[in-house]
C-alpha cells in the first residue's frame, strides 16, 4: 500500500509481509491503494522517502516522473535504499547462447538505438496523452508477470512472426494497434505510430525478432526505436517496475 504522509510528497511503500511503521500512523491524512499487482523497484519496504528530495534522482534536473498504471498514477524514479542489490533473474551473467546472445548496438539501418533517458522522455508523452507513442514489451507473458516498465504493452515477439501467427492477426495488429492503412494489398504507414521497443537486455532476442519482423513488412525505420538495455539495465538503475494492470 502506499500511504501519504502530512502536506508533502511522502511515500511509503511496504510489502504485504512486512509491519508498517507505528511511528507513521500519527501523521497518516490519507490512503491511497496501490492497484493489485503493482510492485515498485523504489520499493524500500520500511523506507519513507520524499518526492520532493529525492537522494538518488535520475538525473539531477529529474528526479522522478509520473506514469499512468491501470486507473491510477505511480511515480517512477530510482531505488532509494542504499542497500538494494539487483535481483534474481537479473543479477545472472552466465546464459547459454544460443539463445541468449549478445546482440549488436545497431539493430538494423535508420532504427534508433536509445537509452534510459530517451525511453523516460517517451514516456511522458505519453503520459501527458501522446497517442501516437506506444512503449512495447516485447517479451513472453512469463517474463511480463515479474515486472515491466511502467506504460508499456506486451507484444510479445511470437505476435508478428508469421511462423507462429497468422496473416490476418498480424495485419490486425498493425492496423489496430500500430496505425497502419492496408488498401489493395498495399500497407500504408503515413500515419503509424512512434514504436519504443524493449525486452529483457543486450543478451535478448526477442524485441530485435519484433523489429526485424516489422520492417520485413515495411514499417519505417525512422518510427521503431530500440531500447537494447530493456529490463537488465533498468533494474541495474533501480527504476520504478510494475506488475502487469489488471483489465
């Protein structure tokens, strides 16, 4: 739950296991639930920290930004607790390759490869209603369930593969979620959207398949951007995750 502590920006974010601070109950002037599911990486447990004086901030203009989840808005910003340590399953470097290859900085000719910074600029447009961004979570829904970037979708990559969907669900997709035109036979991609593009780091397959796939179908390379850092590196930040919202 988080609770909202006196007139300040005061958070404090505990797991279902653990007391909450007695000390806190005087102060207490309002409850907001967090939806089911939610899980914070600036989850510090017993940790009470102040929006408006952050110790670890993204960057020193930035400490945090806002993100829809579900029917609520979660604060998105870095671990506060000196003390946290990246988790399991992020915390291995020995996997088999293949699969788990190292991929290239450069996924394919005019896709912009970005960063943490680029990818939290994207989300706050589309928290401030910027329809024609969508962050996608590119991997299988096992991986979603542990934890996703704030905002993002899942598309998982088997979606857009023609070897595991069929023609008409792949140009639905595009169609319905990508803002493609079919006319003809022929796709037209004058009004598709700005595509953001993740999942589990550089040692993952699985959004560089979505890319490949989707310029396979023409899609403009200008408007697919790659964040090949994906999970690994955002929990290495210790930014903000979230359990998939419920419907």
């Amino acid at each position: 739950m988080l609770l909202l502590l006196g007139d300040r920006n005061w958070f404090r974010v505990r797991r279902s296991h653990r007391r909450v601070d007695p000390r806190a109950a005087g102060s207490l002037v309002g409850l907001v639930a967090l939806l089911p599911g939610v899980a914070l990486a600036a989850d510090t447990s017993e940790d009470v920290f102040d929006l408006d004086s952050l110790s670890v901030r993204i960057t020193e203009a930035l400490p945090y930004i806002e993100m829809p989840h579900g029917d609520e808005r979660i604060p998105v910003l870095r671990y506060q607790d000196p003390s946290h340590r990246i988790e399991a399953p992020f915390d291995r470097t020995n996997r088999p390759c293949p699969p788990y290859c190292v991929q290239p900085m450069r996924i394919a000719p005019g896709v912009e490869t970005i960063g943490e910074l680029e990818v939290l600029g994207y989300m706050r447009r589309i928290a401030a209603g910027d329809s024609d961004l969508l962050l996608i979570d590119s991997r299988t829904a096992d991986w979603v369930a542990r934890g996703t970037i704030p905002g993002a979708i899942n598309i998982p990559y088997h979606r857009l593969d023609p070897a595991h969907a069929s023609a008409e669900a792949i140009a639905e997709l595009l169609q319905l979620e990508f803002g493609a035109a079919s006319a003809d036979g022929l796709w037209n991609f004058e009004g598709a959207k700005t595509l953001v593009l993740f999942c589990n780091g550089a040692w993952c397959g699985q959004s560089p398949t979505n890319i490949k796939a989707l310029l396979s179908y023409g899609y403009p390379a200008d408007r697919i951007k790659w964040y090949r850092g994906g999970m690994q590196a955002w929990e290495a930040l210790g930014l903000t995750t979230v359990k998939p919202a419920r419907d």
